[in-house]
C-alpha cells in the first residue's frame, strides 16, 4: 500500500481546485442536514399527534380541515353516535372551526393556524396541557401553542391580531412537540363572528374504547343525513401534514443534486491530479506498487477531501440549526441535528468521495508504466 504520507501530502496540491472541490461537499453536507433535521421533526410531529382514541369527522371529499364546511346543526347527530365516550354525562365530541389566518406581529404578517373550540376541548385534547395561564373563553381570549408563543416572541398578557380582531393571551399551551404546538385556540364562537362563518370545520370525538372506532367510523361513512367523513386522528394529521413533509424533504432533494454536482467537481480535481502526476505513479508502480495500491491511494485521497467537506458542512449545519426558524408548521423555531443526520451526513460526503475519485483512482491504476515515465 502508498505510504498515507504520500497520500496526505497530495491532498494539499492544487489548492483552488481542493478548496472548491472541499466548499462544494460542505455546503451539499450542510443544505442536507438541516433540511433533513426540519423534515424529521415534522414526520415526528404529525406521526405523533392524535390518541389512539381519538376520531376525526369532516366534510366527505375535503382535503384538509382548512377546506372542510359541515353543518352546526349536525352536531346533535355526532353527539348521539354509538361508541362516543362521555363524561359526567357530556358526550366527548369537540365541534371546531379550523383557519389559516394572517397574525400581525412587530409590523409583520405571519401565516398562523388557529383553531376555534368550545369548553369540552381540555376534555377531549388529552394530548394537549396548559403551561400557563388558562384556557381561552368568550371575550377575544387565546390561548397559544408554546411554538407560536416562541415564534412571536408572546406570553400571557400580551395580545394579537387577525381576522380584524385584537385577541389577548391568557394561555401558553404545551403538547409535547406535537401539531397542538403550532395552533392558537380560541373561543369556537369569537372565531366563526370574526371570520363570518356559519359552519364548523370539523369534530374531534373520543371513542368509547378503541374497539368502537370501526363501527363509529362506518356508522359516519355511511350516514345519508350529512356528507361528512370519519377517519382515526392519527390518520387524519397523517394526511394533514403530508405535503408539509413533501416541502420539507424537498431541500433534501435540492441537496442531494447539489452533492452530485460536487461529486462531479472532485471527479475534475482527481482527473486533474492524475494527469498532473503521471511521472509519480509512473515511479510508484516501478518501485513495485501494484495497481490496488495505486488505486487505494486515489480514492483514500478523494475521499479525505470529501470528509473534510462533510466536517466543515456539519459544522455549519450545526450553526444554522440554531438559527431561529419561523416556519408555521415546525414544532419548535430550532431544529436539532440528531445521530441520524449526522449518520446520513457523512455518509453522503463519503458517497460524492467515491463518485469523484472512483473513475480517475481506476484511470490511474490502469495507467501504463512505461507511459507514465515518458
């Protein structure tokens, strides 16, 4: 095998092509690993929003609760459902009416979900704790998911504006990195005033126990009385956040074809350094170096600069995950690189190491001797 001396001293040859080759695979490693972090903290947080007890109903045919228009007065059909749990005789159903809203905050506009519900919500919500403060009622009052609150730099006390109404918040709420996080709760009532609705979006329901679901579910498919829809919770979030996670893995699409254009970059410094140092492997396999070794040595060569690109890249990564995020549907305004992106990360810059240096490393194993001293 080449000596790694021999190896380490030709990495600092070349040095524009090194540096571009090196910037290329960090800023691939970088643009991946932040963008996979956002996307596995959004799988997280849908895959984990909704008890196993807990039933979706919306509109037949809506794609998403924002869409969704059923009628109030189906919610005494809803109530008297068989396999609906109650409690202290109050059937488990939370009627809801569901916005997209503009909140202006510090003369800015920022797109915010909020959600209208009515007292049985704490009830029904079992995911959903209060951190401070208490829940929303009647009198423009909101409570605030703690992602929000975090974005916008509030607290109880403070207040808010859309849908042309200035709310004040009397709660901060916790769900555990759940969708909850991302929500503002308001008074089902103040909200459909506000935003001159006439229906609700949605019901929440909580099954009596998780063998009901089936039944509840066919019972509300099959209904002729409402066109209305029923689906478990965590299959409803499921498709709720399908083309939120679609936009956030779509970074790492981006990267990914950046990495490949960095492959192809060090593929052009190996070709260079091949046919720059001829002579050398000429000498080399002379001295009894046989083509594996010769071939060893290239691709170690490539891939010690592509390594290198992936630390500074995850270094990087590592900076800008701490930057604040003002996403609507990230849990949290920080993402955190965990073992896996790193994992993946360095895997990645390993990849382009092979793809840039497999072709020229092959070239210069196969490269004649005797042509190779001329």
């Amino acid at each position: 095998m080449v000596p790694l001396r021999y190896t380490f001293r030709s990495v600092g040859q070349r040095k524009t092509r090194t540096a571009m080759t090196v910037l290329g695979v960090a800023l691939a490693v970088a643009i991946y690993s932040v963008m996979s972090a956002v996307g596995s903290t959004m799988v997280r947080s849908f895959r984990t929003t909704g008890a196993p007890d807990e039933v979706v109903i919306a509109q037949t045919g809506a794609l998403t609760t924002e869409f969704s228009n059923v009628p109030r007065g189906s919610l005494a059909y809803v109530q008297t459902l068989d396999g609906v749990a109650t409690r202290d005789g109050r059937p488990l159903v939370s009627p809801e009416l569901w916005l997209q809203c503009i909140l202006q905050s510090d003369g800015r506009g920022r797109d915010v979900s909020v959600r209208g519900v009515t007292g049985i919500a704490p009830l029904v919500y079992r995911q959903v704790r209060l951190a401070a403060g208490r829940w929303p009622g009647p009198g423009h009052e909101a409570a605030m998911g703690r992602s929000v609150a975090d974005r916008l730099g509030l607290a109880v006390g403070d207040s808010s504006r859309f849908e042309g109404v200035t709310w004040t918040v009397v709660g901060l709420l916790d769900a555990g990195g759940r969708v909850y996080d991302q929500e503002i709760w308001v008074d089902l009532d103040e909200l459909a005033a506000a935003a001159t609705r006439l229906s609700y979006s949605s019901y929440t329901i909580v099954a009596r126990d998780t063998a009901a679901i089936p039944a509840l579910i066919e019972a509300v498919n099959e209904g002729r009385r409402y066109p209305m829809a029923a689906q478990t919770a965590a299959a409803s979030y499921a498709r709720t956040g399908g083309m939120e996670v679609f936009m956030a893995y779509l970074g790492t699409f981006i990267s990914l074809i950046v990495a490949i254009g960095a492959g192809f970059a060090g593929m052009n410094t190996m070709y260079a350094a091949v046919a720059g140092r001829r002579r050398e492997i000429g000498v080399l396999r002379a001295l009894g170096f046989g083509r594996t070794a010769i071939l060893t040595s290239f691709l170690l060569e490539s891939l010690m600069l592509c390594l290198l690109g992936g630390a500074i890249g995850l270094a990087l990564g590592s900076v800008l995950s701490m930057v604040r995020v003002d996403l609507p549907l990230l849990p949290s305004s920080h993402v955190a690189l965990g073992v896996q992106q790193v994992v993946r990360s360095i895997a990645l810059a390993l990849g382009v190491g092979v793809l840039g240096g497999g072709l020229p490393a092959l070239q210069a194993a196969r490269l004649p001797v005797v042509d190779a001293l001329r």
